[in-house]
C-alpha cells in the first residue's frame, strides 16, 4: 500500500513539527501549512489524504476553512479531523456540525491522534461493493462514490457516506449507535456516541431532496433504521 499524504495546518511551528515527526514514525508523508491561505494551496496543489486543522488560527480560523471545503464540491468529502484546545461539548458539536470528520482536543497523544488518522483513511477509503445500491431514485455508486437523487449529485462527508452506504446495504433494519459506531467507525475507534447524531443530522440535511431525509428514520429509545416506506409515509 502506498503511503498516505497528511497536511498539517497549524500556526505554531513547534507543533507542527512535534505531529510532523509523529506522524512519519507512523509511516505517514506530511506536508505543513501555517495558516488557511497556504492549506487552501497545499489542498489544491498536492491533494493530501487527510487534514490535521488547528482551530484558533489568525485571519481566518481553521473552522471558517473547514466551512469553505464543505461548500466547494472539490472539497467536500476531504477527511479533516479537527485539533483544538476548545474540550467543551458545545465547541464539539460545532466543529462536527461544520463538517469535520473527528475532533481531538489539546493536549493529546500522538499514538492516539495516529491511531484516529488510520481508523479514518480506512473507513474512507473501504473495499466498497461495486454494484449500485439504490432506493428509488437514491443511488450511490460505490466505485466513483457518487451518490445522486435524481440523478442530481448530492455532496456528502466520507463519514455520511459510509452511514448511508452501511444503511442502504441494510435496508430496514434498527441498529444501535453503538452498532453503529461498531460499524462504520470500527470496533477499535473510542468516541462519544453523541456523534452518530451530529452525522445522522448531517446527512439528513444533504438527503433533503423531495423528503429522502425521511429514509433515516429514529427509531426511539433505540437508535437509527434505514427505511425506503418512509418515502410515501411521516417521518418518525
């Protein structure tokens, strides 16, 4: 397997420097960025794997960044985990809401963080099935990872797009968020099962197409199911 790139971007060089060597003992390529201008370029010019973001960055901020990838299709499904001082549940939620893909609060090990970048790559870069899945007009293609609604292209995270994949490929069945996690996050991957809510809402809100949103449905006091009745029915 050829190695993974990582893009650093954090204003203080020292740290920068202390992931940089972490990560290439754990056989990651690095490429450093001080500030959203030079990640913005790294991003367009190098196209890493992943993004290690610092929150509190000068001029623009590393989650005002994260809202412009999301909103540019070229960028909308990069992998970023969020690195930030902000341990609050509140400063969580909104960095997840804003699209990362995990969030790891400072101080931190870099075992850990390592540990949190391959359980990432792997669940967004699965071995996918190569069959088109679709649910009436909702279709995921799995070898381009397109996912259209009549055939208009809808623009997701690769951590939605796994949980739409895994529900569609196990229509109307009730998991939990601990299955769930099981599932798309990885048996090994330690995190708050809070945040299977953060990307359910996610990926509700990308599936808000002539009320596909309704196919994830909450099943209460349980958990999540994927439901194609839910197209001609309220939701839960």
């Amino acid at each position: 397997m050829s190695r993974k790139t990582v893009l650093i971007v954090d204003d203080e060089a020292a740290i920068r420097e202390m992931l940089k060597v972490a990560l290439e003992i754990a056989e990651f390529d690095c490429i450093e960025a001080k500030n959203a201008y030079e990640a913005q370029v790294a991003v367009t010019d190098q196209r890493p794997d992943l993004v290690l973001l610092d929150w509190m960055m000068p001029e623009v901020s590393g989650l005002e960044l994260l809202r412009r990838w999301r909103q540019n299709e070229e960028t909308a499904s990069l992998p970023v985990i969020m690195l930030t001082a902000k341990a609050e549940e509140e400063n969580t939620v909104k960095g997840l809401d804003t699209g990362a893909d995990d969030y790891i609060s400072k101080p931190f090990s870099p075992r850990e963080l390592a540990s949190r970048i391959k359980a990432l790559m792997r669940r967004t870069q699965p071995d996918a099935p190569e069959d088109m899945l679709r649910t009436a007009d909702l279709a995921i293609d799995p070898v381009s990872r397109r996912v259209t609604i009549k055939d208009q292209p809808i623009a997701l995270g690769p951590t939605e797009y796994r949980l739409l994949e895994f529900f569609m490929t196990h229509p109307d069945r009730a998991f939990t968020r601990e299955q769930l996690l099981n599932k798309v996050w990885g048996a090994n991957v330690y995190i708050d099962e809070r945040t299977i809510d953060v990307h359910i809402r996610r990926l509700r809100k990308a599936l808000s197409i002539d009320n596909y949103e309704n196919t994830i449905q909450t099943v209460r006091g349980f958990g999540y199911r994927f439901s194609k009745e839910a197209l001609v029915k309220s939701p839960d």
